[in-house]
C-alpha cells in the first residue's frame, strides 16, 4: 500500500510539473511575440524610413517631400501643373 502511494504522488507531482512547464512555455511564447513595450514605439530605422509630408500651396493636399516642386519663393507645390496655375493667378 505504501509503494502504490508513493507511486501515485510521483505521477500527481510530476503531472503538476509538466503542467505549470506547459504553462509557462506559452507564457514566455507571448511575451517572446509581444516582447519588449519598445515595440510600440517606431524603431530607429523606421524613423529613418518616415518621410516628411508637405502641403500644396495651390489645392491644399498631402504629399511626400521627395514629390514636392517648390517655387522660386518659397512655395510648395505638388505637381509642376499647380505651381504654374498658382503663378499665373
């Protein structure tokens, strides 16, 4: 009777065991996924890949820098087409 005890606590310990492993197996999986709060915020390199946006003095939309056509004063334009419509205005 004692052996079959002694049994049957090592198979409930080693069942709990293998449980709270399991357990903290996919605990740790989220936290890997969700990992570091620093995510949240944009990294170095795509702070470096964010470009800035400039507004067309002649219709008023958004567009990248890279895509800006300025004019001799200063303005800026979102095509070649509205910076000459501004000018002859």
């Amino acid at each position: 009777m004692r052996i079959l005890l002694l049994v049957l606590f090592v198979v409930v310990v080693l069942y709990l065991l293998g449980r709270l492993r399991a357990r903290g197996g996919a605990q740790q999986s989220q936290r890997s996924q969700q990992s570091p709060s620093r995510d949240s915020q944009p990294s170095r390199q795509q702070a470096a890949d964010v470009e800035a946006m400039r507004q067309c003095a002649h219709c008023g939309a958004h567009f990248p820098e890279s895509d800006a056509v300025f004019a001799p004063s200063g303005a800026v334009f979102c095509s070649e087409q509205h910076r000459l419509q501004h000018a002859g205005a």
